[in-house]
C-alpha cells in the first residue's frame, strides 16, 4: 500500500507541476514594445535614401516571463537580431547560418517517354463538361455563404477573433511628427487621412505636413501584451459553435 501511495503522491504532484506550467505559459503576458524615429527636420527638394538611412533609428522588443526570454532587433545595430534565454545570449547568426548539407549526387534522369496526346475533338467536347464543373461548384459555395446557418457561423468566428486582437492591439503607441511629400494634393492627403483616423486614434496620431518640400521628422513608440489565454478562449469558442460545426462538416464533404 505504501508504494502505491508513494507512486499516487508522485502522480499528483507531476500532475500539478503540469497544470502550473500550463497556467503559466496560457495567463503569463508575452509583452512587446517598440521606438523608432527618423530624424530629418530640414526639408529638402528631392528624396536622399541613404541620408534617411543614417537618420533613421529604431527597436523593437518581445520578451516573457520578467524578461528571462528575450528577443530585439535593432537598428543601427552591429547584431540586429538578439535572442536571450534566462541572460544568455544566443549565437542566432550561427543558428541561421549552419553548414550547409553536403549535395546529393544527382541521379541520371531518364528520358520521359512522348504522352500520347488527346485529339482536338476530344478535347473540345470535354469544355462544356469542365465549364458545367465550375458553374456548379460556384452555386455550390454561394449557396453555403448565403444559408444563414454559415452568415452565424461567420458572425461567430469573426466576433471572437475581434475580442482576441482587441486584447492584443498595444495599450499605449503614439505616432507624430512632420510628414512632408513634396506634394500638396498628397501632403492634405495624409491630413485628410489623420483626421478620419482621429477618433480611433483618439489622438495617438498626430501628424503635421510640409506641402511644398520633403520632410520626414517622425517619432513613434508603443508597448502591449499578449495571452495566449486569450487565443485558447476564442477558439473554444468557435469550435464549440453549433453552425462553425456544420459548416465544416459541409466543407469536408465537398460543400
């Protein structure tokens, strides 16, 4: 009895070191920001590439669990993608770049043997047979997408995946400057466009412009977060759904 106890008491407690992992890794953030900005206040009559280039500068970073995983890529930056596991410090260059597998020794190809071809009468007579084929599948579809059965079905799917990326849009972002396109009509283009933008933004978005000249003085940064809770929730979801179910079903048996 002792060894059977023993053997229950090691069960459970692998069993609970499962369900903390599982916890930790469906309710523990995966958190992500970013800065950038492109440093150019003078405007100028034509477009520079490689003076952009070197005012331009910017990061971005992943990280989970108090930062103990870690990704960043940078720019300017002398290693623009850097990886840490717990503070150390992965050799991606040297993951990505691993020796190349040697060549395989090619077999000789064999002549292919002429396919008999089909005479043109044949051919022409299957057409109408084809074309019938197609019409048919496409009433097919179009009378799955029309049965209210899939419109709730689409409803579903797309009501959960917008409270997912609702979750996952970053909390605080912001994007301003100056923005110049040595064009008028495109210059209140990108007025015209933060305007419409402004109640979405809700003011994150703050774009003045150089009607004349080319200007590029931006700045941006933003953070957010990631739960994978949140990805697990909305495809029980969908899966859980009685229409999703017989919308599937349909398509696997060809609609």
């Amino acid at each position: 009895m002792g060894v059977i106890f023993l053997l229950l008491k090691i069960l459970g407690v692998l069993l609970l070191i499962i369900l903390l992992l599982l916890l930790i890794v469906l309710l523990v953030p995966i958190r992500y920001r970013w800065q950038g900005k492109i440093d150019d206040p003078a405007a100028h009559s034509e477009i520079d590439p490689e003076a952009l280039l070197r005012s331009a500068s910017g990061q971005a970073c992943v990280s989970w669990l108090l930062r103990l995983i870690q990704a960043q890529v940078a720019y300017p930056s002398g290693e623009l993608l850097s990886v840490k596991i717990f503070g150390i410090r992965l050799p991606i260059e040297k993951l990505l770049g691993g020796k190349k597998a040697p060549e395989e020794k090619k077999e000789e190809e064999k002549p292919e043997e002429p396919k008999e071809k089909k005479p043109l009468m044949e051919t022409l007579r299957e057409i109408p047979d084809k074309v019938q084929g197609i019409l048919d599948k496409v009433d097919a579809w179009l009378f799955l997408l029309t049965d209210p059965d899939t419109q709730s079905a689409l409803e579903k799917v797309f009501t959960s995946l917008g409270a997912m990326l609702r979750h996952y849009l970053p909390r605080e972002w912001h994007l301003n400057g100056v923005l110049g396109l040595g064009d008028p009509a495109a210059s209140a283009g990108v007025l015209q466009v933060c305007g419409l933008l402004y109640p979405a933004t809700d003011g994150r978005l703050q774009l003045d412009t150089d009607f004349l000249e080319y200007r590029f003085d931006i700045d941006t940064a933003g953070r957010g977060r990631i739960r994978l809770i949140h990805i697990l929730t909305a495809a029980v979801r969908i899966i859980l759904d009685g229409n999703v179910r017989g919308v599937i079903t349909k398509v696997r048996k060809g609609v």
